[in-house]
C-alpha cells in the first residue's frame, strides 16, 4: 500500500474509536500517523554535546529541503504534483520526528542558534514541537487528497508552527 493510502484509511477508524473526544483523539491520531514511519527505539544517543547539536540542525535542515518542495508548489513557484507533494510531506513528517532529542541539557553553547530559554521553558518548547508534529501530521493527510488547496493550507498551518518556534527559541 502507498504510505498516503495508509495515512488517510488510518484516521477514520481512530476517529470512529474515539468517543469521548473526537478532536483530540483526532489530534493524537495525527501524530501517531506522524510518527508512524519512525521505528520505536530508534532515539539518538549522543557521545558528546557536540553530536546532539549536530543531529538537530541536519534533521532541521533535511526535514527543510523537504518541506521547500511542497512551499514552493503552495506558492505556485513549482508546478503541482501530488504525487511528489506526498513523497515530500511523508519525508518532512518522518524528519519532523528528530530533531527535539538532540536538544539535550547544556547544548546551548557552540555553534548553535539556540537559545538558553528553551532549556528554561522546556514544557513551553516541547509543546511546541508536538502542536508541530500534529501540524506536520495533516500536512501529510493534505498532500494525499490531490488538492492543491488543501496543500496550500497545511503547507501555512505548518509553516506557521515553524515559525512560532523560531521567534521564541532560535536566535537571529
Ligand atoms: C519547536 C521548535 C521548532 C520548530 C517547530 C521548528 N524549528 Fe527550526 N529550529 C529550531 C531551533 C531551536 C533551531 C536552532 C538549532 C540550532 O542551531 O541548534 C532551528 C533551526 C532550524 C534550521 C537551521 C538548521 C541548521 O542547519 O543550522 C532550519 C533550516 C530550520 N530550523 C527549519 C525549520 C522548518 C522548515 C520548520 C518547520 C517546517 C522548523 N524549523 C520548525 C526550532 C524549531
């Protein structure tokens, strides 16, 4: 099965299994769709300081090469794919996944644009990256509709996630 097949036969049931809190079962089952083409286990462990700050930044950059792709057909700058917009997002939501293990205790120094609040907001950061991965999940239940509309939508919603975190916790 097409891995954009999976994500949208998944959310019905999930849905439909919810119950008492349709939304936020829904939202839930946006990550766990997010998430789920990363194996459990797979969670980076880090020799020194210097390799968390490492891994963060390339999966940033990765997921962002990624993600420019489906920008770049939202703003009309490329032409609309869908099929090379779902291959993009399925690419963008297994990256988005990364990133957050690599911001480790002491890592704000070096070559690094991170600020020290994210260390002293923790709560407000990790939620920040999970209300993101929850954007990044309808992202990728968008691009498989053939929509481009629905792409353009998603592709802002989660742009917009990006952003809130770049203004509060990357320096300049
Ligand atoms: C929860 C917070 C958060 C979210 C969400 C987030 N970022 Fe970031 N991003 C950061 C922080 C913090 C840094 C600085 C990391 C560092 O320098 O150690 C960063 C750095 C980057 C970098 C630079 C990586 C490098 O090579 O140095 C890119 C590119 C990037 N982000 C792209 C994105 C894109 C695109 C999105 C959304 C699709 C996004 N980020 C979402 C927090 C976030």
């Amino acid at each position: 099965m097409h891995p954009s097949t999976f994500a949208t036969t998944r959310i019905g049931p999930m849905i439909r299994a919810a119950g008492r809190s349709p939304l936020k079962a829904f939202a839930s089952g946006l990550l766990a769709v997010a998430l789920a083409g990363v194996p459990t286990g797979v969670s980076a462990q880090f020799a020194k300081p210097e390799d968390a700050v490492k891994y963060r930044k390339n999966a940033l950059f990765v997921m962002q090469q990624h993600f420019a792709r489906l920008a770049a057909m939202a703003q009309g700058k490329a032409p609309y794919d869908a099929k090379i917009a779902a291959d993009n997002a399925l690419v963008v939501a297994n990256m988005a996944a990364l990133p957050w293990a690599g911001f480790v205790e002491g890592t704000d120094k070096g070559d690094t644009k991170a600020k020290p609040e994210i260390w002293k907001d923790r709560d407000d950061f990790r939620q920040l990256s999970e209300k993101f991965v929850v954007e990044v999940g309808k992202l990728r239940t968008a691009s498989a509709t053939g929509r481009l509309d629905d792409l353009k939508a998603a592709v802002n919603a989660t742009a917009g996630a990006c952003k809130a975190c770049h203004d509060e916790y990357r320096a300049k």
